[in-house]
C-alpha cells in the first residue's frame, strides 16, 4: 500500500496533514509513504526529517501521487488539484461537502474516494480521529493568547514592589471542546474565570478548571451527539441579558458557541459590547460560521468605544507544528480502520461506522446522504 501527502496550497494554510512521526509509524505497517517537496516545511518539518523515517520526495504533486492509493491533506482539494488525481484513488482530508458542492461533482466524476474527516461520527471510538476537536484544542489555546495579547493588563495576579496587580476578569461563551481549551490555558495564565454553556452537562467541567459556570435554567439543550441545540426566542432573549450582566465587568472574552450546520449564534450584540469597559478585548472563535459578536467581521480586528473584536480565521494553521502532530495523528489513525489487517492491503468496510459516516464519494457516485440530497 502506498500513501502521498500533498502539499498545501491555500495562502494561509501552513500545516501538513502527515508528520514524520507519522510516517515512521506507516512504515512499521509496511506501508509506503512518498511526500511532496516542501509539504512540511512551513509547518517545521523539512524533507530530510521524512527522509529519515523512510519516506521518499516526490517533486511535485503529480509525481507524489502517481500510484498512490491514499492521499492525504488538510484542506479541500481544488478544482486544479483534482486533475492530478486517479479514478479508486482515496483522498482523506478536512471538508464540508455542504460548501464544496462543485468539487464533490468533480471527484465524483473523476471517480475518487472522498473521505471528508469533519463528519466523523462523534462517538467514543472516534475521539482519536477527530480533527475537530484536535485543532479547536489548538484555536481555543491560541484564543487565550490572543485575547492577553490585545488588552494592556497581566492576566495573573501580581504582587510587586511596584504595587499589586489585580488578575484579569474573563468569560468564556461555549464550554465545547475549544471552550474548555480556553478555560484550561486561562487558569495556566491565572486569570479570573466565568463561563457559560447552553448545555448544564459542562457545568461540572468548567468548575473542575476553576471556572464559575454562570447558570441559565433552558432545560437540557444537549442533542443525541452531544451538540448544542438552538434555543428558543425566549430563551434567546434570557441568555442575552445573562451575558450583558457578565460582560460589564470582563477584560478578555472569548466566544466559541457553534450550532452544527448552521450560522453561530449572536451572543454579544452591539448594545452589549457598548456596556463593555474600553481596553478590553472579544476573540470570536466563531467568526468563521458568521460570528458570535454582532460586530465582528472574520479575518479582521474591529474596534468598537475601544474594545477589540478579534475575528480570527484558521487559527490552527497559526501553530502549525503541533496542529499537524495532532491532525497527523487523527489521519493516520483513521487510515488504520481502512487497512486489512491480514493482507494490509486497503480495505473499504461499510460495516465500520467510521468509513462509511466520512465518505462522500466512492466509485463514481455520492453516498453521504444529506450531500447527495443537495446535488439533486
Ligand atoms: P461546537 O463547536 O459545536 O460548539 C461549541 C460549544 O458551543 C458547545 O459546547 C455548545 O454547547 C456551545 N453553544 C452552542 N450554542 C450556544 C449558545 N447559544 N450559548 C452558549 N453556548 C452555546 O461543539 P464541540 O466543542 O465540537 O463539541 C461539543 C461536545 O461534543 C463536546 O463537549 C463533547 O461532549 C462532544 N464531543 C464528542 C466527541 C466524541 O465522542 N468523539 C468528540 C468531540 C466532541
């Protein structure tokens, strides 16, 4: 069996979607590896690195795929990208088919096997291929930085002969897997920590780290998946003044609420962010799927009475090396479920839950359902 990994070609996107770690692993398995030139070096792991633990370079996409029944990557294939592909070639990636409705027509009819890692089925089997998680651990870190970064106070308490300083007041919005990222790094720094959740399940979890989980009675709002429903109007209307209450007195706040499949919820209005002290700071995690702040606009830093709202994009990308340790990890495990274990040749099991929830396409026709359903 033989595995390429391609390199990245979208402007801001510096990770890898195989480490070399990961290739000394493939390799035990008798599973060759050929890299692309240059694949990990923005993300600090350079060809001699791969070379060491056997793979071979390939000098371009082209060469580094030809024959290769598993190509691996962190972003969406291109339209362009797509053409060096083969038909029964597997393509594993991150991907929502739902906004890549053009390219799943095109790997549809190049006959290409799309496994689109971001519908992994959240179940307790699939934690450790879960790229979702893996690069929110590394956004919500990242987040903490950023928001300590953008305002002019320590975050710990400090005692001085200079004076003592007081620690930093901060609230976290959603205690999902990056919320709960932010929590753990606050606490790192010393802060002073709120947090707030629509589901009463992560209650426990946010105090374990030290936080005080503010309470809204919404009755159970977690779904079959663990994920967040959307909530009513009135309890839309409830969670609002709750959260205007706890921003007044906030220094940093940073925001990660996601609904799946559908626009983050607006949590601070700009009424809200009004009543916020002037120096202090929001980072949305969520400004990608529209943004938990009303004023926050993705990619970009606004600044509103002075209070900055920081909407950043791809923050994994932003620490590239251990994000594509973790993705790394999360690929090659998954590439484990397709390889039989007797003849380690590459085996599609549809029985697995694990293949058959991820794949889009697989000979020429599209077997995710919703997918399928909105090409028509
Ligand atoms: P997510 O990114 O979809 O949402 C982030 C958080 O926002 C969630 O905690 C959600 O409850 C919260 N939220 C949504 N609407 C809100 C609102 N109006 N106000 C405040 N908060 C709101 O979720 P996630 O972090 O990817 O995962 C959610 C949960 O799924 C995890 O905590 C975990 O229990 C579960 N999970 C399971 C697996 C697995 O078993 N393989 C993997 C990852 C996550």
């Amino acid at each position: 069996m033989k595995v390429a990994v391609l390199r990245e070609t979208k402007s801001n996107e510096s990770r890898v979607g195989l480490v070399p770690d990961g290739v000394k692993f493939l390799k035990k398995k008798e599973i060759e590896v050929v890299v692309e030139k240059d694949a990990g070096l923005k993300a600090g792991f350079p060809d001699a690195a791969y070379e060491a633990e056997g793979a071979t370079i390939a000098p371009d996409a082209a060469t580094a795929v030809s024959g290769a029944d598993v190509v691996l990557k962190v972003q969406p294939v291109t339209a362009e990208e797509i053409g060096v592909l083969a038909s029964g070639q597997v393509l594993v990636s991150s991907f929502q088919p739902a906004s890549n409705l053009e390219i799943v027509r095109s790997l549809r009819d190049a006959g290409v096997t799309m496994m689109a890692m971001e519908l992994m089925p959240r179940i307790t089997r699939a934690q450790s291929m879960d790229i979702l998680s893996s690069q929110a651990t590394v956004a919500g870190y990242k987040a903490v930085l950023l928001g300590a970064n953008a305002i002019g106070k320590f975050l710990p308490m400090l005692t001085t002969a200079a004076g003592t300083v007081r620690p930093a007041k901060t609230l976290t919005l959603g205690a999902g897997v990056a919320g709960l990222q932010v929590l753990a790094t606050f606490r790192r720094l010393g802060a002073l920590m709120e947090a707030f959740d629509v589901r009463p399940a992560v209650k426990e979890q946010c105090e374990s780290l030290g936080a005080k989980f503010l309470e809204l009675d919404v009755g159970d709002m977690e779904d079959a998946g663990g994920y967040a429903k959307e909530l009513s109007e009135d309890q839309h209307e409830r969670e609002l003044e709750l959260i205007a209450n706890a921003l007044r007195n906030k220094d940093v706040v940073i925001t990660t609420a996601q609904i799946p499949g559908r626009k983050a919820p607006v949590l601070i209005t700009r009424e809200m962010v009004d009543g916020m002290m002037p120096g202090s700071a929001i980072v949305d995690l969520a400004a990608e799927t529209g943004g938990n702040c009303e004023l926050t606009r993705a990619g970009e830093t606004v600044e509103h009475n002075g209070v900055k709202i920081l909407g950043p994009v791809n923050l994994a990308a932003t620490m590239p090396f251990h994000a594509s340790m973790m993705f790394s990890k999360n690929l090659v495990t998954f590439l484990m479920e397709m390889v039989n274990k007797e003849d380690k040749s590459l085996t599609l099991d549809w029985e697995n839950e694990v293949i058959s929830g991820v794949c889009v396409t697989y000979q020429n026709e599209v077997r995710h359902g919703p997918t399928k359903e909105a090409l028509g």
